[in-house]
C-alpha cells in the first residue's frame, strides 16, 4: 500500500455524503474511522519494513563486509528494491534519496577497503587528508537505477617522510624520481586506480567521459585544481576545458575531509561567476539547447537507425532543463547543487515566480520518470537506448504532459535569455 495521501483523499472522496451526514450514530461513525485507521496502519508498518531492510542492507551488511562481492549484491539487490519502492509509490525524489543513502555507503566502504589494501600492500594508509567527491547526477543527489563513476579526488600535500620503501619503489619504477610532491601524487594514482576497478566491480561502472580520479584531469592537490581552474579562466589553457568547468559546479562530497571540497568550491566559484565571458558563454549554451518539440507542437522523433519514430528524452528534455536552472542559479549566487533545491531557492530569492517553479518541478518530474522507466524497460537490451522514448505508444494525457513539460524548458529559457542577456539574440 503506497506510502502516500492518495489512501486519505480516496477516503475523503468515498465518504463524503457520510462525513456530512449529521445524523450518522456514533457506531457508524467509529465503524468508518476505523477502517481508515486500519488502512493507514498498514501501510505504515508495511514502511517499517521497509525501512527496517534498508537499515540492515546499509547499517549491518554493508558496512561490516569486507568483500567486494558483497558489496557488488548488495548493491543489486538495492536496485531491485527501488525499483520496486518506485513502482509502488511512483515518487522520483524518494528516488534520488535511497540511492544517496545505499551508493554513497556503499561507494564509501569500497574506499576504506582500498584504504586497507593500500596499506597491506606496504604502500601505508591516505598520507594526507583528502575528499573523494561525486559529479554528475551523483553530485546533485539526482540518482537512478544506473549510474557510473562521476568522481573527482582533491588531496592535502606534504613532504615526503610518509613514503614507504614499497612506494618509493614503486614510483621510482615508474616514474624514475622521488620528489615529496611526486610521491603523494602516485600514491593517489594508485590509490584511484584501485578505487575505480573496486567500483566498477560492485557496479559502479566506468564513466565512458572519463570523469574519474584515474584521469589526471580529475585528480590532484589542493594546489593542483586552483592551478587548473587559474590557467583556465585566466589564460584560457591547461588540461580543463570548458565542459569540465560546468561538470564541477555539481561536486558533493562523498567520503574525507568536507573542508577540502568546500574552500576548493568557494574559490572555483570565484572565479567563475567573475568570468562575464565564461558565464555569458554557458549561459548562451543553456538557453540553445533544444526541446523535442516541433513548431507546431509535434515531437522531433529520429527518422531512421535502432530508435526511429523515438526521441532522446535526456538530450531533448531533461538535459536543457537542467543546465538553464544551474546558469541561472549560477548567476545569482546560488550554489547549491540539487536541481529541485536549485528552483526551490530561485522562488524564495523571488527571481522566478510560483507559477514558474511548479513547472519546471512538475517538468522535472516529468521528465526523470519517464528515465526511470526507460531504465527499467531497457534492462535487456543492457540499458543501450534507456534515454529513448517513442512518443506514439503513450496515451493522450500522458503525450501533453511531456508537451507541457518541454514548454516550459523552452518558456524558462525565454526568460533567462530576457533576464541575463538582456533580451538580445543569441
């Protein structure tokens, strides 16, 4: 029994003749109740349980084992379990919410057990204090049934006191020096690649992009990243370019020191929404991105290949949806990450209006739970074409919603465009 108010409003709406039915005993009257009380005590306990499996999949197995095949079931049996949670409650942010909870314990069990394996190799615990932090959808605690790896890795410096012979060795083998800087950085090489192969193995698979700590790009000191951010807004070079930018404004800390990604943030930030042309640049990108919709209110469906007569519901929907809400929050100083927050705090700070906060809510919706279930009907084909949708085999009601909810991608983009680049065409 869902979890939710459709049981109160479906009991509203059966008795309403006798909930104004002055002259009802009080028999009668405590027989109704009843039966609502029953009803709602069912599905209350029916969450206990719930809650109480989740409790011992996190709590009592996942942070005990210390096998990574563990882990790996553990985590397919989370998916099964959201899945199912989803079905029965259909709400995207309970979603997200269970996913934070079992992937980020999960995610942070298979870096202590690194952590361990490092030191029983004789290359010795984390040198120095780092944070391990999630990009993407990861990072704004947006999650669904599939996920990768969308991680970047910020670490402390040091001398290089801390060196075991084994690492020392090791380095040297690979890289022929030995300076204290060096040292800490192939140690969280190494460190990475373990980390990223352990993941893969309890179903974290590799991100295709590449954004993990076993890139370079993705990995360094404290000193390391502002370099990378400096060259780039300052001399427009160095290994980041201007993507990589837009991915780290969604970094949430996933495991280690909250303080590193936080002071790291605050001067990331800086310098971004100090950039006029940087932001301007982004800002142009979101309001471009294109809907599904036709002019005439139709849907822009491939024309041949594996997905004719479908279109890229993420490319197409939710995507553009995503990027303006983050530009726009962005140019306003506000740097939270999660997109539903996001719009949250736009309508507080009044630079959008209630109206236009229920429908981009409502379009987010929308559009993550039709992902969802993509995700789920694909899971055959391995998950290779879960972003597409053919829009003919939905019902009318369900062909306006998706309408609505591109409109009003396409309506916010208007205003974003009218608000910060004052109206002028792109």
């Amino acid at each position: 029994m869902p979890l939710n108010f459709s049981l109160i409003e479906s009991f509203i709406a059966e008795h309403q003749e006798d909930m104004k039915n002055k002259a009802m005993p009080r028999l009668e009257r405590y027989r109704i109740l009843s039966e609502l009380g029953n009803a709602l005590q069912t599905a209350l306990k029916d969450y206990e349980v719930f809650e109480a499996e989740l409790h011992n999949l996190v709590i009592d197995i996942v942070n005990n084992t210390t096998s990574y095949e563990t882990l790996g079931e553990c985590h397919q049996r989370a998916v099964a379990g959201v899945e199912n949670f989803f079905l029965e409650e259909d709400t995207v942010v309970d979603v997200h919410d269970l996913f934070r909870i079992i992937r980020d314990r999960i995610a942070i069990r298979v870096l202590e057990l690194v952590e361990n394996e490092m030191a029983e190799e004789g290359l010795g615990k984390p040198p120095v204090d780092y944070v391990w932090a999630g990009l993407g959808s990861e990072g704004r605690d947006e999650q669904t049934l599939v996920t990768d790896q969308d991680n970047m890795l910020i670490y402390d410096e040091r001398d290089d006191s801390f060196a075991s012979d084994e690492l020392k060795k090791l380095h040297s083998e690979i890289d022929g020096t030995s300076s204290s800087k060096t040292l800490v950085d192939a140690y969280f090489e190494m460190f990475a690649l373990k980390a990223s192969e352990r993941l893969n193995d309890v179903g974290f698979d590799k991100c295709k992009g590449g954004v993990m700590p076993v890139n370079e790009r993705w990995r360094g000191s404290m000193t390391d990243w502002k370099k990378r951010i400096e060259e780039r807004f300052t001399r427009d070079t160095g290994i980041f370019e201007p993507l990589d930018v837009i991915i780290l404004t969604d970094a949430r800390t996933v495991k280690g020191d909250r303080k590193l990604l936080d002071d790291f943030m605050s001067y990331f930030f800086s310098m971004l929404t100090n950039n006029n042309s940087f932001m301007k640049e982004f800002i142009q990108s979101a309001v471009l991105m294109p809907s599904a919709l036709t002019f005439f209110g139709g849907f822009k469906v491939e024309k041949e290949g594996e997905n004719k007569d479908k279109f890229n519901i993420k490319v197409l929907g939710w995507s553009p949806l995503i990027l303006s809400v983050r530009m726009l929050s962005l140019s306003n100083g506000i740097f939270e990450t999660n997109t539903l927050k996001r719009i949250s705090i736009l309508r507080e700070r009044n630079i959008i209006k209630k109206e236009m906060e229920n429908a981009l809510t409502d379009a987010y919706f929308t559009f993550v739970r039709y992902r969802i279930i993509n995700q789920m009907n694909s899971r055959d084909e391995g998950g290779k074409n879960s972003n597409f949708l053919r829009p003919d085999m939905l019902g009318p009601d369900e062909q306006d919603r998706l309408r609505r909810a591109m409109k009003s991608v396409e309506s916010f983009q208007k205003f974003i465009q009218e608000t910060l680049l004052f109206g002028q065409p792109v």
